[in-house]
C-alpha cells in the first residue's frame, strides 16, 4: 500500500474531488481525516470504514483559522499529520461584467486564504513528523485565462499556483514538499451547477482534446502519487491533468 502509516487531511472531503481522494488515500492504506461543512463527509467516512479502510469526519471552514486548528489538534493529533490536500474551493456565480467587490472576496476567502491558513496550520505538525507532502487543487485556470470563467477563480486559482512555489522553496529543506493539481473540466457535482446547460457542455468538450470531462478519481490518482513516498523528489511542481487543455 503506497500511504500505509500516513495519516492525511483533505479538505472539501465530502463529496466530489474531496471524496475522491477519500476513498482512495484511504485504500492505500492512509488514515484519512475528511474536513468539510457538508454533513455528507461521514457518509464517506463510515463507507471508508465500512470497506475495512480508517476515515474520520471533522467540521471545518476552511476560511476559519480555528477550524483549522481544531481539526489538526482534535482529528489528526500532535505530530502526526504526513499528507495535507487542500482542496476545498468555490467557483462563484458572477461572470464578466457583473463581477463585485462581494463576489470577489468570498471566492478569494475560500480558494486563496483556506489554502493559506490550511498550510499554515499543518507545516508545524509536518515539521514535527519529519516532514509531509501538501497538495493544493488548483486549476487548469490558473495556468491559462477564459472569457466563460469568472475572473477571480482564475485569479485565485492562479495564486494558489504561486502560493505552492513559495512554500515549496521555503519548507524543502526541512523535508516539506508542495505540490499543485490542475483538474481540468471535471465531472462533480459542483460542476454540474455550471455544465447543465448543453451548450455549455459542448464548449467544454470542444476546449478539451481527449473530448469529454474527467472525472474526480483520474485527479485523486495523480495526487496519490504526489502523497506518496515515490515522489519524493518532487516538490514545486505542476501536475496538469485537463485532459489536454493548455496543450493547444
């Protein structure tokens, strides 16, 4: 198993992505630590459970630095966090012209500052275990622009981007790698909210040379790799997986 003895916290562990990571982490024999608001993280939780695998649910906004605290201090225990996945994060609902101030700051709350606050609380106990790999899910957007995106996602998505290089670069010696994820269109229920009308559906399929949208278990894939001790000559780096998106 690729993350026996590892325990790990993922962020946005309820559903989609999160989830993703979840069941598979777990598989590999990590004990998983889900954070999220939606209630739906200890259904994934006792299914991890229940398949034999170890998993618990904690309540956590990742905007709150208390939150952060409390789930590393209560759920993951005094030097004992190995893997942090930062992947919680919301899309907004206001494009273009129509972008506000508001808008702006609740987006950048959860996709930029959750990242860092995640970050933050988890480098004192990664320095305490020996070391630890963070995964920030970022985005294709924030490598590449689009008139359909609302700007601060690939703002912030872009500075997640930057955020893992700094860390990178800061923690490396003291054997903390940073690593970001860039999931192109993905298949998850958050996505559904924007792709349900057709047309919309057809661009995506358009912009993506595999031709269709991934789903959360190919991006889970690529960040157990990241997670586990096989990259661990890997830190800073960029792993794309948008099925051919910012190739063109």
């Amino acid at each position: 198993m690729r993350l026996q003895g590892k325990v790990a916290l993922i962020s946005g562990g309820a559903r989609g992505i999160g989830a993703a990571h979840a069941r598979l982490f777990a598989k590999e024999g990590a004990e998983v630590v889900i954070g999220d608001l939606l209630d739906e993280g200890n259904m994934v939780a006792a299914e991890i459970q229940q398949a034999g695998g170890k998993a618990r649910f904690v309540r956590l906004d990742v905007s709150n630095e208390d939150d952060w605290r409390r789930a590393i201090a209560e759920a993951v225990g005094p030097g004992r966090l190995n893997v942090l996945v930062n992947n919680a994060g919301i899309s907004g609902s206001q494009w273009g012209d129509s972008l506000t101030p508001e808008a702006w700051d609740a987006i950048m709350e959860v996709n930029v500052t959750g990242v860092f606050l995640g970050t933050r609380a988890a480098v004192g106990e990664m320095l305490k275990a020996g070391g630890g790999s963070i995964i920030n899910i970022s985005s294709q957007m924030g490598i590449v622009g689009s008139g359909a995106t609302h700007p601060a996602y690939n703002a912030s998505k872009g500075a997640v981007r930057s955020l893992t290089k700094a860390v990178a670069m800061q923690y490396a010696r003291q054997g903390i790698r940073c690593n970001s994820v860039h999931p192109g269109p993905i298949d998850t229920p958050m996505a559904d909210a924007i792709y349900h009308d057709p047309k919309k559906l057809e661009w995506v399929h358009s912009m993506v040379p595999l031709g269709r949208r991934g789903n959360p278990e190919e991006v889970a894939a690529g960040s157990l790799y990241l997670a586990s001790d096989e990259s661990s000559y890997v830190t800073g780096a960029e792993l794309v997986i948008d099925g051919g998106w910012v190739a063109q």
